[in-house]
C-alpha cells in the first residue's frame, strides 16, 4: 500500500497552499482531487483579501483574516519563487463608496467598526477619493479609504501554488477522486482514492462545497454551496488601481494594461450544485459595477462565469482536529477561501507538526458541529 504522512483531499487554493506548506517542513504529502485541481471556488473567486467582515456572523473571522493578510507578502514571495510563476498580488488597498441613505452615519459607523476591529479606515471627501481614482462616479455620497487591503489574481496563485508543492515534491492525484476514509478504530489511517487504498499518519480535508459528500464526513463537515456569479470586463477607457466596492458589488483590478481588465461580482445564490450563469445575476453586477465607474459602459464583456463557495450552518470555517483521530478539517472558507490560504496553511500545519497552534481556532472547530447535534448536556 503506498504510503504517505499526510494525505490532503482538495485541490484548490486551500488544500494546494496546506500540502505546500507541509512539505517545506519535510513531509511526504500527497494532494488528491476529484478534477483538475484548482478548478472549483479558488478559479471562480474574484481575489479581494479584505479581512473586514461582510457581516455581523463574519466578525469571528477578523483575527484570522487580519493574520492571513500580514503573511500574504512572504506567502506570494515564497510561492512565485518555488513555481516562477507569478501570482499577480497588488498592494494598493481599497476604497468602499456610499450611495444611498445616511451616507454620514454610514461612513461614521462603517470607520467605527474597522478601528473597534484593529483595522484601519480613514473618511475621504469625495473630491479626496476622486483625486487618486478619477474614474469613480461622481455622485457617491461618502468614501472611506481601507488602506492596508490587497488583491491577488486567484487563478494565478492558485495555478502558482499547485507548481510550488508540485516542486516541493507533493505528489498531485487527480483526477483521484476520495471516496471514504481507512479506520482503525478511532484512528483514520488514511484514504480510498479512485479505487485505490493510501495510508497516511494524517488526513486533511479541504475539498470545499464537496467535503460533506464524502461517506462518514457529513456531520463533522457540513458544507454546502452558494452560487456566485462574475463577469470580466476589458475597458478601453476607465482604469482603476485598487479594489472598489459598494453595498451593491465590487471591481477589482486584474492588471495595469491599456485596455484594462477588472473583475466585478457577485451575487450569493442558494442554487444547489448548479453552476450558470443567468440574466438577473448578470445585470446585478454590471448595474453596481456601473454605479461604481460610470465610464465602464463602454466595456467589453470578456467572460462570464459562476462557482460554488463553501458554506457552513454558521458562515464560518471549519478547521482543526476532528473527533477521529488523525483527520484534520480545513473546508468551509466561504466567501474568505483565497484571503484565508496562508494563514490556514500556517495553523494546520502547526497542529499536524506541533499538536497545538498559534492562534486559537476553537471558535472553527468541527466539534461544534456535533456539539449541536446532540444538544446541550449531551
């Protein structure tokens, strides 16, 4: 039976950046997928790495966000070098805009809630804001610059990360399906992959919308798929340099290039497992991406395309040991799977190597799960 100390079920972003991180410390790891890896929510994303929360169930998340942010310069470096291939990070911050209702209690409470987080957000008069982004539309009715926020082109990291373990000496599977886990009595032992039986010193799951479907998995990783729809935009005119958003969606740039291409999204859609594009979702985000820079209605559409985040019960990730004994669980990211990576990768990796992390991921843990599923005083 081949043999392997870690075996990691899911090729995106997450379980690419967690088997890269193990083998620079000397593992033998092996990454399984059920298609080609790097293909599900990491491809779809639109690369934000904004530790702000999106909302109130999402506060839990900013530490770990904020970790994950401080690391991404070392984590690309370390990356490109490992591949030579460039991961397309940009380091410009963000700039969020109001438009409608009480935009001063708005932006009052919006610059409030950063600096309670330990995030930084200062207000921009409008003439401020259009001074560094001249495309923005002129009537927004508040700004507030976000600083320390970032980008990455997600397509292109993950692509780099997969190379980076690859050249580390991960042993990529796929399509290798996983269809259940190897017990020995309380112990996963490891995994059945397109048919064939690995031994591993520890499992971890990071198979995103998926993870749940695996037999014996579903109540410990109770995943399930939210649909968001995007749209690529080649524009000739208006040209951007940071991450604009509104309540409504959000651009991001993907280049510098004359004509320039942005990414605008999304939508949060409980489809199922069907992933489409259609017309409502489409005029959604191209209705916000024009309220946010007027000047894109001269733009080509270049691509259109859907994904399926990880979702959980709560929104949050699930990570950490699991009941059986050698099966960690790194799944669920949500809407934070690409901004997430290397702190993800940091703290699974402490606990395969180290038995205890350096942040607390309790709140993450897969036991909550159970916990509730058996009541309380269970």
């Amino acid at each position: 039976m081949t043999s392997f100390d870690v075996a990691v079920i899911g090729g995106g972003i997450i379980g690419g950046s967690i088997a890269f991180e193990l083998a620079g410390h000397k593992l033998r790891v092996a990454l399984f997928d059920r298609q080609q890896p790097g293909r599900e929510a990491s491809w779809a994303a639109a690369g934000m790495l904004s530790p702000a929360p999106d909302s109130p169930a999402a506060i839990p998340l900013v530490p770990l966000g904020r970790a994950s942010l401080d690391l991404y310069p070392a984590f690309v470096a370390s990356v490109e070098d490992a591949s030579g291939q460039k991961a397309g990070f940009r380091h410009e911050g963000a700039l969020e805009l109001l438009f409608a209702g009480d935009a001063e209690r708005e932006l009052s409470t919006l610059i409030a809630l950063h600096h309670g987080l330990g995030l930084p957000a200062e207000p921009l008069r409008l003439e401020e804001a259009q001074e560094i982004e001249p495309d923005l539309a002129r009537d927004a009715r508040g700004a507030a610059l976000i600083a320390n926020e970032a980008c990455v082109d997600n397509r292109a990291l993950t692509a780099a990360v997969l190379a980076a373990a690859s050249a580390r000496g991960v042993a990529l599977r796929a399509p290798a399906a996983v269809t259940a886990l190897l017990r020995e009595k309380n112990r996963c032992t490891g995994v059945v992959a397109a048919g064939e039986k690995i031994s591993a010193g520890h499992v971890v799951l990071s198979a995103g919308c998926y993870s749940g479907s695996i037999e014996g998995l579903s109540a410990c990783a109770p995943t399930h798929p939210t649909r968001g729809q995007m749209v690529a935009l080649l524009s000739p005119q208006a040209r951007i340099r940071r991450v604009l958003r509104s309540e409504h969606g959000y651009l991001v740039p993907r280049d510098d290039a004359r004509p320039q291409k942005l990414v605008a999204g999304s939508t949060l859609e409980n489809a199922g497992f069907e992933k489409k594009t259609t017309a409502s979702g489409i005029q959604q985000i191209l209705s916000a991406a024009l309220e946010l820079v007027p000047r894109l209605a001269d733009a080509e559409i270049v691509e259109t395309w859907s994904g399926l985040r990880p979702d959980t019960p709560d929104h949050l990730p699930i990570l950490g040991p699991a009941e059986l004994q050698g099966l960690v669980i790194a799944t669920g990211h949500f809407r934070n799977g690409i901004l997430l990576a290397p702190i993800t990768a940091k703290l699974i990796r402490e606990w395969i190597t180290e038995g205890s992390t350096s942040l607390s991921i309790e709140p993450f843990s897969p036991l909550r799960f159970l916990a509730a599923r058996h009541g309380p005083g269970a």
